[in-house]
C-alpha cells in the first residue's frame, strides 16, 4: 500500500542519488526521513514516530495553514513531505487537494440517496477487549486510540451512530488511502458482470504494451485478486526497492533532469516475474496491480477511472458530495490510495454493496458484482493463496476484487487503508461501518488489534436488539 508521502521521499532518494552520494550518507538520510514521515505502505510494514496524545494533535486546535499567509511553522508542503510528518497529516488527510493535483469524480445532481437516523448512545458503552490485551476497552475510548476523524455505524439500513472527534467535519472529504482499491475493484466486478470485461483473459489482452513484461502471462482476474507473482517489494528499508522507482514515476515534484518513467503505466512495463513462481499461487499485496487494474478498466471501457467512478458507482448511488483523484504528472487517476471523498457518502456504499448492490430501492450496481465481492473469495483456495502472505493475525482470511474476506462466522468483509480507513461490512449483523482516521502509525498491523475486535463486539451487540 502506498500514500502519498512516498513522492516526496522517493524525490529525495533521487536527488540524493544524483547528487553520487555514498550509500552510508543516503542510508542515513533515509532512515532520518523514515523516522520523521509515516511511509504507509504494504499492510507489512509500518513505521510510525513517538506516539501523541489524539486529543493533543487534534488538526482543529493546531492552527495549520491559517493565515494570510500561514506562518512559516504553520505552513504544510508536499514537497518536503512536512504535510504528512505526525501529526501533521492528521491536517492534511483531510485536505489531500490542496497538496497535489486532483481530478473530481462528480457526484449525484439529482435523485440523492436519503438514509433515517436513529442514533444508539449504547454504543459508547460496548465493551471488547483488544488482541493480545486482558484489558476490556470500550468502544468510546477505541475512537481515540485509533486517532478516529470520524465514524459512521449503519444497522438495517440507518444511521445508529455518528461521531467527527477531529479535523473532518460532515461535509467534510478526507482521504481513502487504499480503500481506494477497493473502488477499483468494485468498477472491475461491475465490467465483469455487464459483460465488458473478461477476468479470464490474459492482461495483455487489454494492454499490449505489457507484452514482456512481468505481467505478460497473467490473467485479470489474478490482478484484480492480487495473486500476481511479480518482482516488487514495498520495503522503504530498502533503497534499492521497486517501490522507489514506482513512487518518482507518479512524483510531480521530479528533478528537471530525470529520466525514469514518465507515469504510473510507464513504470508497470519495467516489472519483472518473480524466478520460479507462478501467477496465481499466492496472495501478495502490492500496489502496483490497483494501478495495472485502472489501467485495464480504462482499457475495457474507453473511460478514466475517475470518469467510470462517477458514472458506475457515484451518481447512481445518489453522491451527495463529489469526489476526487490524485493525479500523476501525466494526468493517471492513483488507482491505489488517491481517492478521496464523504464520510457518509463512503458509508452509503458499504450499505449499497451490503443490499446486494441496492439503495433506496434502486439497483446501483449488478447483484452479480456485489455477490462476487462478497463471496468470490469464501473458498479453500483462496484462502490458501492467502496464508502464503505474512498477515499471522488474519488468519483464515482471503481477498476478492480488491477486498478484504474475513471468512469469520458472519461472513464480513472489508475495505482497508492504511492510517485507519475502514469499510466494515458484516452481512449477518446488517451492520455496516466506515470510519476515516489518521493513526501515528501507518499500517493496519496496529490498527487491526483495536478495530476488528471492536467491530465485532458492535455487530454481536446489534444483533441483540
């Protein structure tokens, strides 16, 4: 998984690069960035900075970017990667188009979703108790420690709980981060269902100019399930990683003499195949397949990702807020982590895919697409493709259409981000839950023993009533 911070870092390592730096030097430099920046990356790796109170770095008491102008210690830039230093970022999460260019993904004009409220203040009071803890927590408490912007629980289709502790405000769109993939993968489960998209066909079949690549001999379905044997590694310990010439290709913030690739697309034909491995054996979350996966929608389609979110998920769903994209320097929508949009409008989906594709009587989606998401992934060989991964606390989980299966009892799945971006669908509870957040450290490693628990101790308390 990557955020938007690894530009200005990935710049940097460049420059450094240019300027014949020996290795000790560059070595020091970026461990002196990774200790300052929060690289979100894969959910395998997560680095974070020392830990402050969230009632302290709440962005709505700091002050940033206020001003005409904002002073100079107030003043957040992409350039150097200060607009998501801690605590920093928990401004900037919620104002990503103010950092980098964007494109809007508009939302519904007319016909806009309506939803009851009838808010449960029980729920405050749900106790649970965290991984590896004896300690019960309430679910209250839980909005602090995971550094909550906001948080929305549906049951039945209202609205039972609404909270915006810091930064976002209901009108508010903050950042998805790699929930974004799973808009993408929903856009491709929809092209598979009307039948504009074969995920049986090889990914060449919808872009040639991957022919020798990597991805040559993969099919679309194992990009769109990330089971992709490709050489790419998301290690920023690592300054030799792919993900250093993967994050300057989508950089706009490039020295004038560089000479990597242009885009996005133009760094997925450098990718390599993994020796003595095949497409298909095993899950590996790389972000790189999201971007080949907009690519290929785009291809089947004729349309931008931004565009196909509009018109397939957005305005059908009756949108109230538009959405946007972070764009790369050639205009290519950030398929993996660069959406960014409404809190409730976010929830909205998740209760749209819950129905089976259907809001306030409408079909927005196919029932076939909603049903893949769902349950595509609930089978042995999925989850065996899975337990290859490093995730030792998810285990019996899989992934579908760049979801997240959990193959517990109620048969949840989820949308995930790093920083604490959540859709949580559980069918049996008919609970859904979306929460936007900005934790001090980045991977859901951390999160998770906070946040899964918590959300299973709200769907077994809804279930009950």
């Amino acid at each position: 998984m990557l955020v938007f911070v690894t530009f200005s870092c990935g710049l940097l390592f460049y420059i450094l690069k240019q300027m014949r730096c020996k290795f000790s030097v560059l070595e020091v430099v970026m461990k002196k960035i990774l200790s300052l920046v929060m690289l979100a990356g894969c959910c395998t790796f997560g680095f974070g900075q020392e830990k402050q109170d969230a009632f302290v770095t709440n962005p709505d008491n700091m002050g940033w970017m206020q001003g005409f102008p904002p002073a100079p210690e107030k003043t957040l830039r992409a350039s150097d990667g200060s607009f998501f230093e801690f605590p920093n970022l928990r401004y900037s999460i919620n104002h990503m188009q103010e950092f980098f260019p964007s494109r809007t993904v508009p939302a519904s004009e007319d016909n806009r979703y309506t939803v009851k409220t009838k808010l449960d203040k029980n729920i405050d009071s749900i106790e649970f108790t965290p991984w590896n803890s004896d300690e019960k927590m309430t679910f209250k408490d839980s909005l602090a420690a995971n550094y909550t912007d906001g948080i929305i629980i549906m049951h039945k289709g209202k609205i039972v709980y609404e909270q915006y502790p810091a930064g976002l405000k209901p009108d508010g769109r903050h950042s998805a981060m790699s929930v974004s993939k799973s808009f993408c993968g929903t856009i491709a489960s929809i092209l598979v269902a009307e039948g504009k998209l074969d995920p049986f066909k090889m990914v060449i079949d919808y872009v040639p100019e991957l022919k020798g690549s990597g991805y040559e001999d993969a099919t679309v379905r194992q990009v769109m399930d990330m089971t992709t044997a490709i050489q790419y590694s998301e290690d920023y310990n690592n300054p030799k990683a792919e993900v250093w010439a993967y994050s300057a290709a989508g950089n706009v913030f490039r020295p004038v003499d560089y000479k990597g690739p242009e885009n996005y697309y133009e760094y997925l034909k450098t990718v390599k195949k993994i020796k003595g491995q095949e497409h298909g054996e095993a899950f590996g979350y790389k972000t790189i397949n999201t971007e080949l996966l907009g690519w290929i929608v785009s291809r089947a389609s004729g349309k931008g990702l931004a565009q196909l979110v509009s018109e397939k998920i957005w305005q059908p769903l009756g949108a109230h807020y538009d959405a946007y994209y972070q764009l790369d320097p050639s205009g290519i929508a950030f398929a993996g982590g660069g959406l960014s949009l409404n809190l409730r409008d976010m929830a909205m989906f998740g209760e749209m895919i819950r129905n089976g594709g259907k809001l306030n009587g409408r079909q927005v989606i196919p029932a076939a697409a909603a049903k893949d998401i769902a349950t595509g992934g609930c089978n042995p060989k999925a989850q065996e493709a899975f337990a290859k991964s490093d995730y030792p606390m998810l285990k019996g989980w899989s992934y579908r259409d760049m979801w997240w299966i959990t193959n517990n009892s109620h048969g949840a799945y989820m949308a995930r981000g790093v920083h604490g971006q959540a859709i949580y669908i559980d069918p049996k509870a008919e609970m859904v839950i979306a929460r936007f957040a900005s934790t001090y450290l980045a991977s859901n490693k951390y999160i998770d023993p906070l946040s899964i628990p918590a959300y299973e101790a709200v769907a077994d308390y809804l279930m009950k009533k």
